[in-house]
C-alpha cells in the first residue's frame, strides 16, 4: 500500500519530508481512516507515510493564561473523554470523542485525525465548530492559523497545503455562564456514523440566552451553523415555545442528501428533534445525562510508546507477548497480516479488515487496538500482547476460564477479541460495573447469537480475579 515507512521523531523531521514528498506522502497519527482509502483506492499517489505517534510532548491538553484550550495533534479521542478539562471547560467535544467508534478506534483515532477527514459526518468537528476553534498549521515556510469555520471547502476537503502539519487545535474554554452539549443519531449505539449530530453551546445572563451557537453535522458538505436559530435564541429565555422555534429554525438550515443512512427528509426532521434534545436538555441542566463519569479506555495510561526512529526497509524490531520478534518482511501490511503471516500468531482474527468487528483487538504499548488499522511498522520498538500472550504457562487468564465454564465461546471466531477486550477492562477496572462491561465490548461484534454468555462470562471473570487477589 505504500513504499516508504517512516517513524518521525520530530515535527522538524515531519516538515523536511513533506516539503520534499509534497502529495506523495501523508502523516500518520491513528491512521483508521488512511489505512481503509488506501486498500479502497480513495487516497491514490500516496507512497510515503511519516508516522508522528513516536514524537514526544504532541499528545498534551493545556489550558493558557487566556483560557484558551489547546490540544497537540496527537490527543486521541479517548484523550479528550476522560481529560477532566475537556469534560469542565469543553463538554461538547468531550461528548462527542465518547460516541466515536469504540474503545479501540477512540484509543488509536485522534481529534486532528479527524478534523483533517473532514467528512461532514466526523463527530469532533460539530462541537469544535460550535467553540469557535482554530487550527494551526506549520510547514518549513512557516505558521499560519486557520479559523476552523475557513479550514473547509468541501466534502473531505480542506485549505491545508501537501506540505502542511496541522500542529494545535485552540478555542476559548467555556466560562461560568456557558453550557454546551453534543447529541449524535446514528443507527446504532455505538460503532455507527452520524445520522446527524448537533452542538449546542450556549451563554446565559440569567435565565435569559445572551448568545448562541448552535452547528449541524452530516447535513451539508461541511459542518454548518444554524445561523436563524442562533439568531432567534439571543435575548430569549429557553422555554418550550422557543426551543421549538429554534429546532425549526435549524431544521431549516439543513441542506442533507439522502444516502444509505437515511434519506434528507429524515435528516431534517432529525435535526429538529434532536436540536429540541439539546435545548431542553440544556434548559434542564441535564446535558451530561448518559455521559459515564469514567469512560472505559481498554488503556493502560502508565505504559508510553518508545521514542525510537524507522524507516523503510529496515528490519522490524518489537515485542510480543515478552520475546523479541525481527521481521524482514511485511512492511507494507498492516499489523494484523504482519502477526499473522510474519509471526504466525494466528489467534487474532480478521474478520471485516475494516475496524468494525474487534476480532483482530491486540494490545499496542498497552492500549486495546484493531491490528487490522494498524500500519506493521508500528510495531518497531513496541510492546504488542496478542491472545496467545494473555495465559501464563498452563495457567488461562480468568477471562478464558470464564469464557469456557460459561459457554461464551459460540462459534468461537469472534472470542479472541472479546477475551482481549475484557482482559484489558479488568485491568484498568477491576470491579466494573455491568454498563462498564458492555462499554467494554462495544467494538466487538457477535455474529452467530446474543452477548447474554459474554457478558455473564466477564462478570463471572470479574469474581475470579477478585478472589485471586484475596487469596493473594
């Protein structure tokens, strides 16, 4: 899928090679959405990917002495759902990084990531809109901040040149007198695209609205504002008739297509109803009703990547499952066919290759990952744990041992996935609650039958490992 690899250890390093490679290169953060328009055909010319995850400080989330967030253009979604910042001075965006994909996708998939996509369906860029956000970007010319309304052109197009690294995302943190909130519909609860999705982000002088933004995602080729509403809102109290006002209003503004999601009739109405959620829900002062106070990550925050430096063709050197692995081949798959086909680690499924399903979940540098999004040399100077690494000798983790006394196994093809996604739960969580099982396991799919054994065998594994460490 592309000829030349590298592992930047740099922004210096990003800017020379992009200068030189111009379109024939692209940067590599999460890489989720990259990896499936190559081996689609979408992204066509593209020989070269520089991967930044090896570059230190790009993952932070500050506040400056202006009140103005920033995030490097490595904070993953996960990143933003669990930074209590986010969740107190941007609830918005915080909101909408938890309803992206699924533990795994949300651990690889960064905001930047997807603000670069810019498909008017990409989550992040709705309440990022709504908070007036910029994006810096920098080249070895120089540089320049973009005001995030003027960063698009069209569907999954943007201002940024070939040579250009989006280096910080900024907007001014919500005061005291602020509330925001996201809502998304899509047809499933999670792992699903929006429908449409909507950022309401409001001031208040008393119970009176000072002003307003108010942004709408998957109706229009970008993200748009609902200009009249947020118009119409301003001096006004949120009371029924008003927000009804206002829903219509936005529901105006829509301009959908109908698609396999749905038709531009629906979306519209949607608009209108889910706008309605908003508002009342930000009248009620019950915006962050559904939001779990401690999202589940799959992630282990202590273990950090190594800061080490590849390029193609140079041997693959990692670990997995605690023996060093050299690969002298597979550089231009993704990790998945890497462990299987190289390292003959054949427990990790592939089942879509496209990051819905979780059979092919690893563990990369401690964090649950689809190892089919995962470019193979990723794995140069990782940490990797596949299924085949979670017994110790003889002894089966508990989870695996739950997964054969409760039947869990079904047709058996999807298990390795949920065992490690589960394991990974009671690693970060080693009393969690039912809903945090079933967070757990969003992105695993079970084809053949229902979650009913699989969540009883997780709950069942939860006792077996509290009962090992009584006994201690």
């Amino acid at each position: 899928m592309w000829n030349e690899y590298i592992l930047a250890t740099s922004i210096e390093e990003v800017q020379r090679i992009l200068g030189e490679k111009k379109d024939r290169a692209r940067i590599v953060a999460g890489a989720t959405d990259l990896i499936l328009e190559m081996e689609r055909g979408v992204r066509k010319g593209i020989d070269t990917l520089i991967d930044v995850t090896r570059i230190p400080g790009l993952n932070t989330i500050r506040l400056d002495e202006d009140d103005v967030v920033h995030l490097g253009p490595l904070v993953t979604h996960n990143d933003c759902a669990s930074s209590k910042l986010i969740r107190q001075r941007a609830y918005p965006l915080a909101r909408a990084a938890w309803e992206v994909g699924a533990p795994q996708i949300r651990n690889r998939g960064t905001i930047a990531g997807n603000l670069i996509t810019a498909s008017p369906a990409n989550d992040t860029i709705t309440p990022l809109m709504a908070l007036d956000a910029h994006v810096t970007l920098a080249s070895t010319r120089g540089e320049r901040v973009v005001p995030l309304g003027n960063f698009y052109v069209h569907v999954r197009k943007t201002v940024m040149a070939p040579d250009e690294m989006l280096v910080d995302i900024s907007f001014p943190a919500l005061s005291r007198t602020q509330r925001g909130t996201f809502v998304k519909l899509a047809l499933r609860r999670a792992q699903a695209i929006s429908v449409v999705n909507v950022a309401a982000i409001l001031e208040f002088h008393g119970d009176t609205v000072r002003t307003a933004s108010i942004t709408l995602g998957s109706v229009a080729p970008t993200i748009i504002h609902a200009g009249e509403a947020e118009d119409f809102l301003r001096t006004r109290k949120l009371t029924p008739k008003n927000i009804e006002e206002a829903a219509i209003l936005a529901m105006n503004a829509a301009k959908p297509i109908d698609d396999i999601r749905g038709s531009a009739a629906f979306r519209r109405e949607m608009v209108r109803v889910i706008t309605t959620r908003a508002l009342t829900s930000l009248k009620d002062g019950t915006h962050t009703s559904g939001m779990p106070k401690a999202p589940i990550l799959l992630s282990d925050r202590e273990l950090q990547p190594s800061h080490v430096h590849f390029q193609t063709p140079s041997p693959i050197q990692t670990t997995i499952n605690g023996r060093s692995y050299t690969f002298n081949s597979g550089h231009h798959k993704t990790l998945l066919r890497l462990l299987r086909e190289e390292g003959l680690l054949t427990g990790t499924k592939e089942g879509c290759a496209e990051g819905e399903c979780g059979a092919c979940t690893v563990f990369l540098d401690g964090k649950a990952v689809m190892s089919c999004l995962v470019p193979a040399p990723r794995a140069h100077g990782a940490r990797i744990v596949t299924i085949e690494g979670l017994a110790e000798g003889a002894a089966l983790h508990p989870v695996q041992e739950a997964f054969i006394r409760h039947g869990a196994v079904h047709a058996g093809y999807c298990t390795p996935g949920f065992i490690m996604s589960a394991a990974k739960l009671l690693d970060e969580n080693p009393n969690p609650t039912r809903d945090e099982v079933e967070q757990s396991i969003t992105g695993n799919l079970c084809r053949c039958t229902g979650y009913y054994k699989i969540v009883q065998a997780i709950e069942s594994a939860v006792k077996i490992k509290s009962e090992e460490v009584e006994d201690g």
